[in-house]
C-alpha cells in the first residue's frame, strides 16, 4: 500500500481527471517477465514516465501536473526532466512531449539507508496533454485491500538480464503476483516495513533501471496504481519478490 501519509494527496490529485483506461488495450501474455522480457504495446500503458534525457529513472503520470516517482531517483528539477508518450526509445517518430520539472517532493521520512518511504511527487512547470499514448493513473485509496496472489503489472526499460548491463529499447512490461508481508519477510527479514509490499519471486522480476516505475494492478476495465519500483535483488533474482513502496 502507498505510504499512508501521502496516500490522501496522491488520491486528490489522481482523481482529478479521467485516469486508468488505456486508449490502447494493453496485450499481456501473463508469461514473461522484464528479465529476458516481453514488449509492450506502444501506448498500452500512457502514464509511464521517462526521467531525463537518457532513461535513469521511470514514474506515473498521476495528473496533469503531477508525476509520482521514487525517491533514490534524487530528481533534481534544474538538472532533470518527464518525458511523456515513449515507448521504443530508438524512435524518432513518437510523439514525445518533454515537460521541465518545477518542484520535487520527497517523503519528509525517506530513508537511503533502509529505503523506507521511497517516494517522491514532481510537479510539471507545464501541465501534459493528453492524447492516445499520454493518460494518468488513478492511485489507489488507501483502504483498499490488497489480497495475495493478485496478478499486478509492472512496466520499464531496465535491465533485461541481471548479471550484464543490457537494455531494451521498447518499453517492457511483466505479470508478477502481489506476496504477503509474512512471505516477504521471510525473504528479506526485517527490511520489510509497513510503507513497502512486494511482488513476483515467481519466474519474473523487475531489475535496475525499472526503478520508480509503476505497479498497477487491474480492476474491471481499469488500471490503480498500488506501488513503485523501490528494490531487490542485486542480480535480479527471479525466485526473490521484489519490494515497492
């Protein structure tokens, strides 16, 4: 579940537009994963964020003005900006739109050390237009139950194998089931915190450069964001779960 105290503004500020229904209908194969992964649809998931020029961080468009990240991105707004609508990041012929950032917020109790309440909100100087491949999110309330099992999506460029730094050029998408805290913490001890929840340790993983990407899981005809990309393993284990905020 997103960290209870920002679950509230993040929810204000997702519900402020149609969110969640993809123009293009997302084409998921419920087998592959991010390592050794599966393409997605260009524009299937319209609320992932590139970060800077060069891929170094993902994050959901939330609004028209707001993106959610993760904090160990270290977004600087003079240095970084959101880039809107990629999916093959070796075409010219997207219609990108790159918005500067004017503000970054992070969690007041971010944590590098224990990477406990890893989230930050970046607000755009210009608001994004939206069109067929650029839409928000809709975030998750913060009651919502979240039940075990629960096949969820996560999306991003990052590595495709977890021993060599190899990346993709479209953006790649992964199926992975929600695991219990219990589970979790029978993993990775007691790292695990009440602002995290962890998925996959079943075949797929995400890895590095997945960072601060979505968690989305599906009800009905729509998509809510429940976590973002936080940590894992080193060599992108696919039997470990990974750890979202």
């Amino acid at each position: 579940m997103l960290l209870p105290s920002l679950t509230l503004s993040l929810v204000l500020l997702g519900s402020s537009w149609g969110c969640s229904v993809p123009a293009i209908k997302p084409a998921l194969s419920f087998s592959q994963r991010i390592v050794n992964g599966e393409n997605a649809v260009s524009g299937s998931w319209p609320w992932q964020v590139s970060l800077s020029g060069f891929h170094f961080c993902g994050g959901s468009l939330i609004s028209q003005s707001w993106v959610v990240t993760a904090a160990h991105c270290n977004v600087s707004p003079g240095r970084h900006f959101v880039v809107l609508g990629e999916c093959d990041r070796s075409s010219n012929a997207e219609p990108l739109q790159v918005l500067s950032i004017s503000q970054a917020i992070t969690h007041p109790s971010w944590n590098s050390t224990t990477m406990n309440n890893d989230v930050t909100l970046l607000k755009l100087a210009s608001p994004a237009q939206y069109t067929t491949h650029i839409s928000p999110v809709c975030v998750a309330s913060s009651n919502k139950a979240l039940t075990e099992g629960l096949m969820c999506v996560t999306t991003g460029w990052g590595r495709l194998i977890g021993v060599r730094n190899v990346t993709p050029a479209r953006l790649q998408q992964v199926a992975l089931p929600l695991v219990t805290v219990n589970q979790c913490r029978q993993y990775w001890g007691s790292r695990i915190t009440d602002s995290m929840i962890c998925a996959g340790g079943a075949g797929a993983s995400s890895c590095q450069g997945d960072s601060r990407g979505p968690l989305v899981c599906q009800k009905g005809s729509t998509w809510v964001l429940i976590g973002i990309v936080s940590w894992g393993t080193k060599n992108c284990n696919v039997r470990a779960p990974d750890v979202y905020t």
